[in-house]
C-alpha cells in the first residue's frame, strides 16, 4: 500500500523542478528589465535636458566620471584616507569596548561603574554630538575619530559584554580547575567564548563607522569620501555624488563579506560551520 | 594582588584552613568537620573524611545530598564554610559534561594550563592513553560524547593528579561505552595510582571499581563499605551482590526493587486494550 505512493508521486516531483527553474529564469531576467528600462528612461531624459545635470547626472555620465575618478588616483586617495580615519576609529573604539566590556562583564563593581552610564550614553543620537565634539576637540582629526570611535563603541561594548556574560560559567570553573591564572582565563576561555557576540557587534560597528563618515568629514575636511561629496555639492556635481553614494553602498557590502571571512576562520570550531 | 570578593570569576584561592602542607603525605584528602553552607541551609554538615595516596574512592549518596558540592570544594572552585580541609596539591577533576572549550582543538584543550615544555607531546601522549591519538586535531564540536569525556580525561591526566576528581563522567554516556570508560579507569589508575574519588549514582560502577565505597547523607559521611574484592571484578559475583543489596538499603531503596518491580509488573491484570500477544512478546 505505501509502496504505490512514491511511484505515483516520480513523474511529478521529476517536472516540478524543470518548471520552477524556467520560472525562476523568467523572474531572474524581470527583475533587471525594470530597472534596465528606468535607467534608459533616466539617460534619455538627461540627454534631452529634461533632467538637468544639476539635479542628477546622466547615468554615462556617472560611469565615466567614476572612471576618471579611478584612474586620476583621486577617488582612491580619498578612499583611503577614510578608511584609515573609520580604521583609527575603529582601533579604539575595540580596544576600549573590550576593555569596558570585560570589567562590567566580569565584576559586579564594575558593572555598576561601567555599565549604567554606557546604557545612558548609548540613547544618545550621536551624530547629533557633532556641535559640541568641535567645541572640545577642534576642527582637526580630533573631532573625525572621536565621533567615529563614540559612534561604534556601543555595538563592541554591548555585544562583547553579553558574550561575556552568557559564557557557560561551567567552562570558567573547568578553566580555574585546570590552573588558569586570571589573564589566562580571559585570553583562553573568556574572549574566544564571547567571539562570537563580538563579530556581530563589530559588522554593526563597521556599518556605523561607514555612516559616520558621511557627517564627519563635513567637518572641516580636505580629504576623505564625505568631503568629496561636500566638495561636489558645491560646485552642483550631481555625478560625483552619486559615485560617492555607490561607493558608501559598496562598503557596506565589503564590511558583510569581510567579517563572515573572519567569522569563517576564526569560528572555524562552530557546529554551524563545522557542518557546512 | 589580592583576590576582590566580588569577582563574578570564582577566584582559585587556598583558604589558610587547606594548605596543602599540612596533609600527612600518605594521605590525598582530609576533611575535618567540613560545613558548606547556602544561606541557612548547611548542605555539608561536619564532614569527615581521609583518603589515602592512592586509594579508589567512591561516593554514592541521594539527588541534593552534597556530592557536587563537596567535589567542587576539593577540586578548589568552590570554599568551605566552616572546618579544614587539606588535599594534595596536584588534583583534576573531569565533570558530567565535558566541559571542553569548544574554540581549542583537543590536544590544546589537553594542553590548556599546563606549564611544562614539550607541550605538544605530552598533550598528544596524554590522548593516546586515552586511545584518542587520531582524534588530536579535532574540533570538540565534532567529538562524540565519549570522545569528548576521554578528551577531558586525557586533559586531567597530563596534569598528573595525585588527586582525581570525578564527578558522574560517565552518567551521560551508553551502556557500552560506558563499560569501556570503567576498563579505561581502572587501567589508567593502576598505572598512575592517584587517588579516585568518584561521586556515581550506579552501585554498580562503584562495587566494580572502588576499594572503598562511601554514602553521604545529612552532610555527613553516614556509611562506609570497604571493598577489596580482587580485581577484575564482576558484577554477578555474590559478594558484590551481597553489597550491593547492602548499599541499596543504605540508600534508601526497597531490597531487590528491580524484581519486585518485574513481579509486580507480571501479575498485573491484562486489560482490554493490551492486546495478550505484545505482553506475551
Ligand atoms: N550555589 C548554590 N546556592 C544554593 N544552593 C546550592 C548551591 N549549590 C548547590 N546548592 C544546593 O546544595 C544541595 C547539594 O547540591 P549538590 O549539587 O552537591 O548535590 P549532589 O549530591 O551532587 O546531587 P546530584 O546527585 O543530583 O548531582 C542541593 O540541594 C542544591 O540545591
Ligand atoms: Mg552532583
């Protein structure tokens, strides 16, 4: 009796397949043709002048300003000069979330001095400090890490804290029985067990370090993708901004590919991707 | 400096009442009217209680009567509330669980703490007594569960322990694998000769491999059964047999429970619904 139903049921689970993958062709190519057929709308209107470049770029015109960007060295220039501001950020903002992290994580006192006033701190809109940060540290660099270093210290404090919070306290004490001195603990049981919750807060650091940018570098700047952009609205050069949007948005993109690389090798030891 | 008492790490320190000095030599641990208590609730309660260099120990008691409680104490992540207790300097402790960091592959884990050089070798010879050689570079993750718990043995082994310390580590493991761990025991304790104290819930696993089995009740240390039979052992011997029907009443269960529970079973009245061929199968 039950044998009669795979048997019924061959000729149609071998069609479905063939039907779903011609489906999945059809949406694949529907769904480029609309935006295809906008962005020939787009050049059309530019063209004819009905979309003025001071409004917005002609889409050939964008590519080509891009190109030229690229190959006149300027775009990379100011690229680099962001990353390594979002990098010298970045570089604190870890070193200090994880020095907060492990003493609220890891004493009651200091997760009363520590964690109480971080939890207020992080209500603030921080971009909104930008005012009172040039007022404390000038018009320089200063200000530019600062803010990214305030912006991106929440996502490493809080998860790393949590991590560490939600380690198997049995670990702890399997650490502390086999000699473990405290340093050793942190190094070898603690930090590798709260890995995990770090990475998730360092992917939503680096996207806050990328937004950061944006604001910061209107401060004051001569270099860097956000002065760019500042640079290009004054002399209404719709195209340059748009480059520096698309290169924003390839950040963005860069920042997931880059920590799921470290999260494939430093949590190499996962079940999830032990299994995979 | 000095340990600060609100440290949600347990801090590993030696009360002045357990300096590992003042322990007569042929002697692992010594309890003296040891008193653990939680609140108002004393869950050890004058203990006392010597072990020899190298005797086989085994602690049977009921479900909350303190085994843990005691063991963490030995093993120094856990104080004492009142009373002195001294064990000897070098101890190791393998658990229920494994308690593997998941993050080292198993020779690191083997490894982990100790401070000795050559590293490596010793943690890689450690698994092969344990007959884990293969299984060096693996992820923890990847281990099956008695795997994991010889993985944890070999790490206590490479501290050599005149103390071990062992806390049910084979409760979660099957029947088989389960009788291989005692052989693994017994052979690895006749090699070494630390002094076992294994805390089980299997009378059985205690007659088979102790020399002496002890029942913890009301906080105290309330019997005591020496058990020298020679070795191997078996379970069908009668004089374990013997034992184990003394331990049983010790712990508080019915005389020969399982055959009165099988007696009770057979003359139950079949009913309707119980089909009499599946009660005759
Ligand atoms: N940190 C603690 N705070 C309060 N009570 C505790 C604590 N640790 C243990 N207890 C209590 O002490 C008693 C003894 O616990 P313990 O874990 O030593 O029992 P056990 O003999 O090992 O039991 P089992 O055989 O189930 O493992 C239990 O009633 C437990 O609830
Ligand atoms: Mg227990």
């Amino acid at each position: 009796m039950s044998l009669s139903l795979p048997q019924t049921g061959l000729p149609n689970s071998s069609a479905a397949p063939r039907w779903r993958i011609q489906a999945r062709h059809f949406s694949g190519l529907s769904r480029f043709a609309s935006p295809l057929v906008l962005l020939v709308i787009w050049e059309v209107a530019s063209r004819t002048g009905l979309l003025p470049a001071h409004i917005i770029a002609a889409p050939t015109s964008i590519v080509s300003t891009f190109a030229d960007m690229v190959a006149s060295g300027e775009l990379p220039r100011h690229l680099w000069v962001s990353l390594a501001r979002v990098a010298k950020g970045l570089a604190l903002s870890i070193t200090l979330g994880t020095v907060l992290a492990l003493v609220a994580g890891l004493s009651r006192k200091g997760e009363l001095i520590v964690d109480a006033p971080l939890q207020m701190l992080r209500t603030l809109p921080f971009l909104a400090l930008v005012p009172l940060f040039i007022l404390w540290f000038g018009i320089g660099e200063a200000p530019k890490l600062a803010l990214i270093t305030f912006g991106t210290i929440f996502p490493v404090y809080l998860n790393l804290y949590s991590g560490i919070r939600s380690i198997d306290s049995k670990l702890i004490e399997a650490g502390i029985s086999l000699g473990l001195s405290r340093s050793e603990l942190i190094t070898h049981v603690i930090l590798p067990g709260a890995l995990p919750s770090f990475l998730v807060g360092l992917r939503y650091a680096l996207g806050i370090g990328w937004l950061s940018l944006v604001v910061v570098e209107q401060i004051n700047a001569t270099e860097g993708i956000g002065y760019l952009v500042g640079s290009a609205r004054d002399f209404m050069r719709t195209d340059i901004i748009v480059v520096c949007l698309l290169v924003y948005s390839l950040l963005g993109l860069l920042t997931d590919a880059l920590v799921r690389l470290i999260e494939r090798h430093a949590l190499a030891w996962r079940p999830s991707f032990l299994r995979s | 400096m000095t340990t600060t008492p609100d440290f949600i790490v347990p801090a590993n320190t030696i009360t002045p009442a357990n300096q590992p000095d003042t322990l007569q030599p042929q002697l692992a641990v010594s309890a003296r009217n040891v008193v653990r208590q939680f609140g108002q609730r004393k869950v050890l309660d004058g203990l006392n209680l010597d072990i020899k260099a190298g005797e086989f120990v085994a602690l049977l008691g009921r479900s909350g009567c303190g085994k843990t409680t005691l063991l963490r104490s030995l093993v120094g992540i856990d104080q004492v509330s009142s009373g002195t207790l001294t064990m000897a300097p070098q101890r190791a402790a393998v658990f229920q669980e494994p308690r593997l960091m998941l993050w080292k592959r198993a020779w690191r884990n083997v490894a982990l703490g100790v401070r000795k050089p050559n590293l490596k070798q010793l943690a890689l010879d450690a698994l092969a007594e344990v007959g884990l050689s293969e299984r060096a570079e693996a992820w923890p993750a990847t281990l099956s569960g008695g795997e994991a718990q010889r993985v944890a043995l070999a790490r206590a082994l490479v501290r050599e322990p005149q103390l071990l310390l062992l806390d049910e580590p084979f409760a979660a493991l099957d029947a088989l694998t389960r009788i291989r761990m005692h052989q693994l025991i017994l052979a690895l304790w006749q090699k070494h000769k630390p002094a076992v104290l294994l805390v089980t819930h299997d009378v059985d696993e205690a007659l088979l491999l102790a020399d002496r089995i002890l029942v913890l009740a009301d906080g105290k240390v309330a019997a005591e059964i020496p058990n020298t039979a020679a070795r191997p052992r078996h379970a069908d011997d009668p004089a374990l047999q013997r034992k184990r029907r003394e331990l049983l009443g010790l712990l508080g269960v019915e005389e020969a429970a399982p055959f009165v529970a099988s007696s009770a079973e057979a003359s139950q009245p079949i009913t309707a619904h119980t089909p009499p061929e599946r009660v005759a199968a």
